[in-house]
C-alpha cells in the first residue's frame, strides 16, 4: 500500500472544486477556455503551504495520514477556486481622483483630463509628496481588500513617482507589501506612464532618463522582474516604446505594454514582434494586432472595469480574440483614475455582461491565463498537487452565481499559502 501522505490542512466536501489543471505549461486559448476541470464532491490536502493532493472527498480522506490532525476546511454546499490572480494594477499611489469622476461624467475625456495637467500627473503630485510608509499603509488597505474578495496575487506598477528616487521608492514599498502581507504582490516598473511635467517640453529627455538611468537601476537592485510603457497618443509612441522594451529586454526584465487602449496605435503589434509577456488594454486593437497576438506566447490581459469605469461605449473585441486563439486573461488595472475598481469578482460580472465571455471562460482568464500573463504559472492560478495553496470558497452553488451575483462579495474564505487568511 503507498505511504499516507502528511496534511496539515484539509479542504473537504466542496460542492464544486474548480481545479482549472492541465494548463501550467501553456495559457489556454478557444474553447480549452471553456474547460475548467470539476471534481463534485471535492477536497485537497495541504501540506507545509503546498498543494499535496486533490480529488472527491473520499479519494483524499484515503490517501491522508490522519495522525497529525489537520485544520480541517468544511466547503460543503458551496465552490472552491484556485485563488485569483489580478496581473493589472497600480497599487501603490497617494490621495484619489474623485473630482476628475465628476468631470468625465460631465463629459470631459480621460485624455482631455490628462493634457490639461491632471489624471496620472496630480497622483504624481501627491506620491511624489507621500513618504515610503504612507505609501505601504495606503496599499496595504487597498491590498486587504483584495485578499477579502479572493485576490491572493497581485502584480504591481510603479509610475506615479517618474523620478529616480520616487520609481525606486514606489518599488521598495511593492517589495514591502510582498514581504508582509499575506497576499503575494509582482512588481513592474512603468516609469513610462506619462511624460511629467518638468520635461513636458523635452519628452525625448524623458524618455532618455528612463532607460539609462531608472532602468538600469531598477534592474541592478533587482525591484521588478517586467518593464511596461503607457503606448498611447499624447504619451509614448510606438518608436518610443521600442525603444525602452529592448533596453529592457537587454537587461533581462521580461515585457508589457498598455497597448491600445484609447488609440490604436499598435501596441498590440509590438508585443507581439517584442514576444512581451502581455498586452494590456487592447480596446482598440487592430485585426493585424489580434492575429499577431493569436500567433504569439503573449496573453492578452482585458480590462473591462476601465472602460465601464470610463463610462465607455467600446469595449474590447473579446470574443473575437478567442475565437482567432489569443490567450485571455482579465485583470483589474486599480488605479486612483480610470478604474477605482479592485474587486476580481466585479471585472467578472462585468466580463460576462459586457464581453460577452461566459463564467467558464471568465474563471480560466483569472486565475492560469492570469497566473500565465505574470509568468507565475508554474506556482499558481490551478488547484494542482506541487502548487503553491491558494483557494477561495464561495458562498455560490454553482461556478456561474459567480459573476451572476455581480456586485456582492461572495468569497467566505481565503487560503493562501495554506493557511486561512480571511473567513475560517
Ligand atoms: O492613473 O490614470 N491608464 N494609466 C494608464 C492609468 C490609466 C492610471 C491613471
Ligand atoms: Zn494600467
């Protein structure tokens, strides 16, 4: 008979165990989407934070040796996830941007908002004058949140300090925020957000200052593992971009871009000539852009709260990328400006409802496609023997209440790393 395996924690009888397995190696793309692999009747067994074995409460409840007493995890009734992965946000800033909600419902654009100094430039401001500690207390609330509603990764931007010291200062309270908290944060350098003010004149002196001086420094102390550029009109160009990525690329940071998001400009064409790990944003993405993305590795991480949260009428072409092959995945892009929203399970609901995405194909775009576009997928994002113990549990009878019941923190607790964060 095989030896028992040893647990110290024991999710069982879960109505629906939602494993997403088969797909580490590979984001999914078409109708594997769809596919989320259920096991009615589910359990997993944990040991020292990782995964040790899954399958229906019976087959686990066989395998375990039960002398050691495990925490034991009642999920009966109700559906578990791997815990969900948001590789979109910009985490870590000071004050909000309120007033500017004001203006864009009075009919000001988010771009017109930009131009005339506001938008990313006044969160500049108040980062720029926000101390390392105000910056970590901030987040860290925002980042509980998050945990709350069953985000157990982040990844995280820098780019509202757009100097030396305030990009490395925004990237030291990322690493901070990884270190504490219980949720694991990724960290991303985007000192190309926005050209600021004191160089409004000489955006290429910018730019130069980005890639020779921020880049090397980020990559020397090792503070970000990708570079992303905010490729947009009236920000950075497609040259531009090209530029800083393959600097990037040289200093061994793997790649993003906001590409597409207002204009179409070909930042989905780049990411995939520059093999980035994703592109993001894609609203306006060109037909090349998504048969170039549909031949490439790079995920595709959709942002549909922006655009409600812009009060958009376009939203990007998500069925038509997965039906041409482009690994999807969703992400929440929280941010003090174009999207407020930190909640995985609102994008859901508005995913489903303005995407046109169904929940199966939704759950897969937030956790492995997710997990794939940080490059985390080896770890994360699928309830799999070897992987680190992430879950949620839903008080829902079925995966697609889900992102039904939009609106409604459905998330009763939170396992990360194998230990009960939130709920119990
Ligand atoms: O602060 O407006 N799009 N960057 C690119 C943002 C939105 C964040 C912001
Ligand atoms: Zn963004």
């Amino acid at each position: 008979m095989a030896e028992k395996l040893k647990a110290d924690l024991l999710l069982v009888n879960a109505g629906q165990l939602v494993t997403v397995a088969g797909a580490s190696a590979a984001p999914k793309r078409g109708e594997e989407m769809a596919r989320l692999d259920i096991i009615e009747d589910g359990a997993v067994a944990v040991c020292n934070g990782v995964i040790a074995a899954v399958g229906t409460t019976g087959e686990v409840l066989g395998r375990i040796d039960k002398s050691n007493a495990p925490q034991v995890v009642d999920a009966r009734g109700q559906v578990v996830l791997p815990g969900l992965v948001d590789p979109h946000t910009h985490l870590v800033f000071a004050g909000s941007r309120e007033n500017e909600f004001e203006l864009k419902i009075r009919g000001m654009t988010y771009l017109e908002i930009l131009k005339a100094g506001g938008g990313i430039l006044s969160t500049v401001s108040a980062t720029r004058a926000a101390s390392e500690e105000e910056l970590f207390r901030t987040a860290r609330k925002y980042l509980d949140q998050m945990l709350s509603q069953g985000t157990t990764t982040a990844e995280a931007k820098s780019g509202y300090g757009l100097t030396v010291h305030d990009e490395l200062k925004i990237l030291k309270v990322i690493r901070e925020l990884d270190r504490f908290h219980a949720a694991d944060v990724v960290p991303t350098f985007l000192g190309a957000h926005a050209v600021p003010g004191e160089y409004r004149d000489d955006p290429e002196g910018y730019l130069s200052l980005v890639v020779e001086v921020m880049l090397p420094a980020v990559a020397g102390r090792g503070l970000a593992g990708f570079c992303d550029v905010f490729c947009e009109e009236g920000v950075f160009s497609v040259e531009q971009s090209r530029r800083l990525l393959l600097a990037a690329k040289a200093l061994g940071l793997e790649l993003k871009i906001h590409a597409d998001e207002i204009t179409s400009l070909g930042g989905g064409e780049l990411a995939a000539e520059l093999g980035a790990v994703s592109a993001d944003h894609l609203t306006a993405v060109s037909g090349r852009g998504i048969t170039m993305l549909a031949g490439s590795g790079t995920v595709a991480v959709l942002l549909p709260a922006t655009t409600f949260c812009l009060m958009g009428r376009q939203y990007a072409p998500a069925r038509r990328m997965i039906e041409e092959g482009v690994a999807v995945a969703l992400a929440s892009d929280f941010n003090p400006g174009s999207c407020p929203v930190n909640s995985l399970q609102a994008v859901m609901g508005i995913a489903c409802r303005q995407f046109k995405m169904t929940p199966a194909e939704v759950i897969s775009a937030v956790t492995i496609n997710a997990a794939h576009a940080i490059g985390r997928a080896r770890e994360i994002g699928s309830i799999e023997a070897g992987k680190k113990a992430d879950m949620v549990i839903f008080d829902a009878p079925a995966y697609n209440y889900i992102p039904y019941r939009f609106g409604t923190n459905l998330a009763r607790t939170v396992i990360k790393n194998g230990r009960v964060v939130t709920g119990g």
